[in-house]
C-alpha cells in the first residue's frame, strides 16, 4: 500500500490517516484481518467501483467517488457478508462507521487527497 495521506474537504481534514490500496493485490486485501478502524484511518481504493464486507469484523462506512474525488453516492453503517457497488465510480473510500454522520458527507460534495508529505 501507498504511504498514509489525508482525505479533506474545503481545507477542513476528515480522515487523517488513509491508506491508498493501488494494486490488484492490495484492494484485494483491503481491511480484512483489521479488528477495526479508528475515527482517524481509512482505505482509499483506487479503480474501485464495488466493494464487499465478506469475512469483516466490523461495520465500516463506504464512500463511492468519481475521478475527481466528488462524492457519487455513500453506504453508512455496511455490516459484515454485504456488497455494495456504484456505477461510474472510480475510487472507493472506506472508513469507520459514523464517519459519513460525523462529517455530513453527502454526495455531491468533492472531497481531496492530501499525501503525507504535504502535511505542513
């Protein structure tokens, strides 16, 4: 997976700590094994239109996007043994649940990616 990044909204940081799944492999993986979130983290993944829970410990919330990060579409509160896709997305952010409550994402609204890096 890529280095940590930062997911915001007009300058306001939602998600601090994101990890970008790229590969094949690593959006393969994607949160299995994990025993949870905090508020803080979450998995982008990139060419990612659909998503399942299969094999989940916990509820996460998933978040559909465009290629320009605008918010296609969000699944709050996805329990274990669920699917959820989204046509037309390009990426797919998943964090803990309640976040999409916490930070009133609705769709529409365009999100952007901030690496590590670009943190001061």
């Amino acid at each position: 997976m890529k280095p940590a990044g930062m997911i915001c909204r007009d300058g306001q940081v939602f998600w601090s700590e994101v990890q970008m799944a790229g590969s094949f492999l690593d959006r393969l993986q994607g949160l299995l094994g994990k025993t949870g979130l905090s508020d803080q983290q979450g998995l982008l993944l990139t060419a990612c239109g659909s998503v399942h829970t299969v094999g989940m410990r916990f509820p996460i919330d998933v978040i559909f996007l465009d290629a320009e990060l605008r918010i296609l579409t969000c699944h709050p509160e996805v329990s274990a043994w669920r699917m959820k896709s989204c046509r037309g997305a390009h990426m797919t952010l998943e964090v803990a649940a309640g976040g999409v409550a916490r930070h009133g994402v609705v769709p529409g609204q365009r999100l952007t990616w901030r690496t590590a890096q670009s943190r001061s």
